[in-house]
C-alpha cells in the first residue's frame, strides 16, 4: 500500500511524436574513467547467438544502434563478440574461402572475437583511472573495445566495456591504434587486418 503522503503526479498524453534523443557527452582526459565505461551491470546488453549469421546480425545492431554485441553459446555462456567492422570488413571474405562455404553461410562463432582472444581491465584499476589513461591503454594494445571485469573467489564478471568510438566522441578526436608490433605473432594479425 502506498503511504498518504505520496501523490499521483498529473499526467497529459504526446501531441506530437517524441524523438529518440542519444546525448553526446563530452570528455576531459583527466575525467574519471569509471564515467565514460558502459556499465553492463544496469545498462542492456545486446546479445547475439553463435550460429546467427552476418545479415540477421547487422540488422539486430542496426535496429538497436551499435557496433557490437555479445555473443552467447550452446547454453547461453558468452563465448566472444562480434563488431559491425567484423562483419562488413575482410574477415568474412576469407573466412568463406578458407572455409569453402557462402558468404551467406558464415555464422557469428566463424567471425567473432572469442574470449581467448580478449584483453581485459580489471575493474579495481578504474578507481583511479582516468580517461587518458583508457584512451592510451586502447592505443598501446590497438584495441577498440576494452571489457571491464571484476574478479572475485567464483571467478570474473562481465561489469562493463569501454568503447573507443564512443571515448572518440566524447573527446573530439581518434583514438588511432599502435601499429608497432611487439612479436611476430602479432604483426601476422595487424598485417592479416
């Protein structure tokens, strides 16, 4: 029951149709980190399943106006992401002839970034951080997207991801990557990008 002291407050119906409206922050490098992470802990995550392929995939990004998202396995785990980039640049193209399959047959688990493969920031190093820091930490790994995990005694929880197009947004500029290879391993996969 709801206590007398509260009231009803008066309400009115829409006279013309509201727009959508997506707010620009704007950043400081010495702004708190922590501000411009996207908190998966009370923000939606998108979440698409390993044997989608690329069509039905870029429609659900369009539709919800992101360049990436989650991808979940057999039993709902998540197993990697997947970025617009992915999915409209060279990696589909050599995975159907690598895999002799159509384009139109390639499924997310074939074009995603699989867990093995990613770096991460615990979520302890944002209580000092600031954005320059993100920003350098991106460009030193030539990353564009850096998960944010918490890690405790049952293992490590997905709490949030910062984005580097959106920290570019924010900043009023681009956050290039590092193209200084630091093994050969990795110069074969910034030459193969």
């Amino acid at each position: 029951m709801i206590a007398r002291s509260f009231l009803p407050l008066p309400l009115g119906s829409l006279t013309t149709t509201p727009r959508l409206v997506r707010p620009l922050r704007q950043a400081r490098v010495d702004d708190p980190a922590r501000a411009f992470m996207s908190d998966l802990l009370t923000g939606p995550c998108l979440t698409a399943d390993h044997l989608d392929g690329i069509d039905a995939t870029l429609a659900l990004l369009h539709a919800a106006r992101v360049q990436m998202a989650w991808v979940s396995g057999i039993d709902g785990e998540l197993v990697g992401y997947v970025t617009r980039d992915d999915l409209l640049g060279e990696r589909p193209l050599q995975a159907a002839m690598a895999d002799g399959v159509p384009h139109q047959d390639l499924r997310l688990e074939r074009l995603m970034t699989p867990l093995s493969q990613w770096q991460v920031i615990d979520a302890r190093q944002l209580d000092s951080a600031r954005v320059g820091d993100i920003v350098a930490t991106m460009h030193a790994q030539s990353l564009r997207y850096l998960p944010v995990v918490r890690r405790n005694g049952a293992g490590e929880v997905l709490v949030g991801l910062f984005s580097a197009r959106l920290l570019e947004q924010a900043l009023g500029t681009t956050i290039a990557p590092d193209l200084h290879a630091r093994n050969v391993a990795e110069l074969g996969r910034q030459l193969a990008a």
